[in-house]
C-alpha cells in the first residue's frame, strides 16, 4: 500500500474547521498518517497554499519527526515531536500558521505534504524557510502522500 495522510479534523477536499485558522484558535490539526516504507528513518510535513496572490505561500513546515511516529496530536505545533524542528513560514514564524486568505478571494486549497524520509535527521539551519526545508528533503523523500483541505474568507 501507498504511505497516505488524513485528518479527524476534515475530509479530503472539504472545509477545514475554523480552529485550525488564524481566524480561530490557530492550532495545527491532528494529522494521521498510514503505510509508511520499512525504511522510513524521519518525516517532514509541509503546508501550502498555492492558491495565494503573491504565489505559493507555506504555512507549516515540520521536520525531523520520528519514524516511529504515526501521526501529529493537535497543537503539535505548540507541543513539538519527539525533537522535530520547524521551519520559517510565509508569515516569519517557525510555527503552524493556519489559513487566512484574503476575504473575497474565493476557495483556497491547503496542502498537506507528508514526505517518508530515509535519513533520520535533516542538518537545516534554525531560520530556514519551510519551503528551503522541502527542497533539502527531496533527494531523501521515499515516499510522499497529501491531503488537501478548503478554506475561504
């Protein structure tokens, strides 16, 4: 089976409950994760918005949680994981920063990239931008999986 990602918090392609925005309680939700490869040594999440005005705009970067993890807990952002570090996002914060599109502007679409990782540690640099984390990991990704939430203003 393929490594897949899902959430209790929303479905595939529907609307992400306000709690996880910046127009709610801005915690990142609980993710679950399934049928990672034997040799998965780390993971690294990723959130982005490729529906932005200004482009691509990552929210949360997540890495160096453990392969021995199945999932995130809500608020893991906050909490942390078993030594998992995060990367900058679009709003300057390393920290999960939820949806906040511009009111008026329509549907937009959060992906939330799961990358299976075949080394335990990514050697990044404390101020790296998420999307600078995503670009170091690719050449160790073994396998990837995405769940795409909605959310409009």
């Amino acid at each position: 089976m393929a490594l897949t990602i899902t959430s209790p918090a929303f479905k595939p392609s529907e609307v992400i409950p306000t709690k996880y925005t910046r127009d709610g309680e801005n915690v990142s939700p609980p993710l679950e994760w399934h049928d990672a490869p034997p040799e998965t040594k780390s993971f690294l999440i990723l959130v982005e918005n490729p529906d932005a005005p200004s482009g691509t705009f990552r929210h949360w970067a997540m890495y160096n949680i453990p392969a021995s993890e199945v999932g995130l807990q809500e608020g893991a952002s906050a909490q942390g994981s078993g030594g998992a570090g995060e990367g900058v996002n679009g709003f300057g914060n390393a920290r999960y920063d939820g949806p906040q599109p511009p009111k008026g502007h329509g549907p937009h679409h959060y992906h939330f990239r799961l990358a299976a990782l075949d080394v335990p540690r990514l050697d990044v640099v404390a101020s790296a931008r998420a999307e600078d984390i995503w670009a170091k990991a690719q050449p160790h990704s073994i396998a990837e999986a995405e769940l795409v939430g909605i959310y409009e203003r």
